[in-house]
C-alpha cells in the first residue's frame, strides 16, 4: 500500500469518518432528481417546482452563514449525529406520507425548507474534521479522493434514485433515510483524537473565550481581507450560478416535454461520470501541475462545452455536452480549494468553510427558481444563453487575475501565502 493510502486508512477516525460523509451523500443522491420530480408532480408547475429547489437552497445558505461558527466551537461528532438524525426523520416523514397519500405541495416544501436548514447549520462539521484527521501535505490527495466518491455516488444515485421514483414515488426517500441512519451509525465510531492529538471537534480554548460573535467575525474578516479569496469567491458564485442554473434548466425542461424519470437521470449520471474521470485526473496531476494556468483553463473548457446546448435541445447533445461540464471540476476543487483550506487555521475549517460556500452560493439559491420562470418566457434556448452569458464572465474574471495566475503548485504551498 503506497504512503499516501496508508496515511488515509491508518487514521484514527478516518474510517468512520469517511463511512458517515459517504452514507450522507449516498443519501442526498437517492433524493436529489426525486424532490424535483415530486415537486413538479404534487403542484403540476414549473415555477412552484423551481422555488421548492429555491426556498430550499435559501434555507440551508442562511442558515449556514451561523453554522460555520457553531461548528468550530462545539463537539462536530454529535452535530454529523445529530445532522443524520434530521435527514432520517425529515425523509422517511415525506416517504410515509407519500405511502399514505397525504402529501401536499405546502407540506412537501415546509419539511425540505426545514430540512435543508439545519443540514446548512450543522452540515459543514463533517468537511471541518477533515484537516484535524489527515496531514496536511496530503489534503489535495484527499479531496481528489473526496471528488471521485462524490462522483461515483451521484452518477450511481441520480439514475437509481429516478429509476425508484418511476416504480413508486416513495422508494428514493425511504432509501435516503436509510443511508442517513448509516451515517448517524458510523460517526458514532469516530475516535476522539485525530493524528494531531488533538481532541476532534472540541472547540479550541481561546475560541471559546472569544464569544460567539467574535469568533464569527474573526472567520469573514480572515477571508474577506484576502484579494485573492475575494475574487475566487466572485468566480465561484458565477460558475454555480451559471453550472445550477443550466442543470436545472435542463431537468425543467425534459420534465415538462414528459420525458421518462429514468432518462433525466441519466443526465445527471453522465456529468458525474465526467467528474469520476476528473477526479481521476485531479488524483494524478492536483499535487503536480501549477495551480493558476490549470484552473484558468478549465474554466475556459467549461464554457466551452455549454454552446452546444445554447444551440439544439436534442437529447443526446445534451447528454454529452452537459456531461463534459463536470470533467473539470474535480480539478478546480482539488487545487483550488485545496489550497486555500491547506494556508487555513485548522481551528478556523468550519468557518472557512462557510465563508467559502455561502458567497459561493448565494446566486445559486435562486437558479432553480430563474431557470422555472425563464423557461415559458424564453424557451430552452433562450434560458441557455442566459447561464452561458455568466459562465463566460467567470471565465474571464479568472483569467485576467494575476493572483489566481500565480498559485503554484502543492509542492510550493508552505513556501506561499494566501494574500
């Protein structure tokens, strides 16, 4: 077994750790393509089944602004815990009231909204231990094997997930709850002590003392005084907003032309093969290449392979076209966001993480909706060129930016700051 492998699965706590997230992700794959078919079906409209992904993705980024600071500062086992317990209730209740035909819109988007909120507030614990449970010099290695799961399980999910839905609209989230109780199981094994010897998920003591504000100030000032960060964050919230908005787009629109649940699936299979096969490629090159040209070009390669889909809606194009978009992504995160989390305090991952994310995803909360209310009015097409036109201004944003340009690669990452 190489060194690398051995510093994964010799971890104290890494094994549990890595058998929780993976269960969660299971979990959300199996329910991801389902909410948006049952949206669609339970109020027969695209605008209502967008704002469901809407409202729900509001829910988790506002409540996620706080959770970051929560996290640093409390035991993260019990919050992943606590988190499963959530999922397991929140999707086996739609399962059950699906069985007993008494789901309604309104109560379908009250347990999503209120699901999706405390999976914002709790669910950065799990990224937050990572850096406590691995060696520093190996994190771009762990993301990239991060990527590849993620990949695997959501091109596996999406297909499955629609393939239980056309059986009985109650299988995928009977299923979800399922892989949730998994995880809430296998986090209770995390050992206590990471391979720093430090407790993981006790909060640092000086954290403590500061008081909740102070601490969540001290997380957005850290990464709103780095020009570097700021402008990744603006690149970030583009290409999501840009990347959603065509996914969701594109599910509306098969939806609304009747296209069999099954085949939908496959869209969303096909993109996480291509981002199976990045992470393949993140695996080998994510600790060689420099990081600035790399990322630069695949944002470039991004906008790319969205023309065609600006152009034709047939199937197959689509399928292709849309798969290609996630062949880089693996990289970008494995060296981009690798970086930045490697030059970050490891007392300060959970806010990090949310400083991150939220900016990142704050256009992305309402893509859903967009992409519902563009479609009647401006076709398939139409709605295409307008995700287009904003991946084409991430595009440029990150290639005329000298600080981007210049992040060498993991090998020089002690000898460079984080400006």
């Amino acid at each position: 077994m190489s060194e690398t492998a051995k510093s994964f699965w010799h971890s104290a706590g890494y094994i549990p750790w890595f058998t929780a997230d993976t269960a969660s992700a299971v979990g959300a794959a199996l329910r991801a393509l389902a909410i948006s078919l049952l949206g669609y079906a339970v109020s027969g409209s695209t605008i209502a089944a967008g704002w469901l992904g809407t409202s729900s993705m509001i829910a988790q980024q506002v409540a996620s602004v706080f959770g970051g600071t929560f996290v640093d500062r409390h035991d993260r086992k019990r919050l992943i815990v606590a988190n499963a317990v959530v999922g397991v209730l929140a999707w086996g209740a739609i399962a059950v009231l699906l069985l007993c035909g008494a789901l309604s819109f309104p109560v379908l988007l009250l347990i999503a909204v209120l699901a999706s909120g405390i999976n914002g507030f709790l669910g950065s614990a799990t990224d937050a231990m990572l850096r406590s449970i691995i060696d520093i010099r190996y994190y771009p290695k762990a993301r990239s094997l991060n990527e590849g799961r993620d990949a695997t399980i959501a091109m596996a999910g999406s297909p499955i997930g629609g393939f239980l839905y056309s059986i009985a609209p109650w299988l995928p989230f009977l299923a979800s709850a399922c892989m949730y109780a998994v995880a809430g199981v296998a986090a209770t094994g995390i050992r206590e002590y990471g391979s720093d010897g430090g407790c993981i998920g006790e909060p640092d003591g000086d954290a403590v003392k500061g008081g909740f504000c102070r601490d969540f100030l001290e997380g957005w000032s850290w990464s709103l005084h780095r020009k570097t960060l700021v402008i990744v964050l603006i690149v970030a919230a583009l290409v999501n907003f840009g990347v959603n908005g065509i996914q969701y787009a594109i599910q509306l629109h098969l939806v609304s032309c009747g296209t069999n649940a099954t085949s939908i699936g496959f869209i969303s299979g096909g993109i996480s093969l291509m981002m199976l096969v990045g992470s393949l490629l993140a695996g080998k090159l994510s600790d060689k290449v420099p990081v600035g040209p790399t990322v630069c070009l695949a944002y470039l390669f991004i906008c790319l392979c969205v023309l065609p889909m600006a152009l034709t809606d047939s199937y197959w194009i689509m399928l292709v076209a849309n798969s290609l978009v996630g062949l880089p992504f693996p990289l970008i995160n494995a060296m981009l966001l690798g970086f930045i989390f490697a030059k970050s305090p490891t007392s300060m991952q959970g806010r990090i993480t949310v400083t991150l994310t939220v900016p990142a995803q704050v256009l992305s909360m309402f893509c859903s909706a967009v992409a519902g209310m563009l479609l009647p009015v401006l076709g398939f097409h139409g709605t295409m060129l307008v995700f287009f036109a904003v991946l084409e201004a991430s595009a440029v944003l990150v290639t005329c930016s000298r600080s981007i340009r210049g992040i060498p690669g993991a090998s020089q990452w002690e000898r460079t700051a984080l400006r």
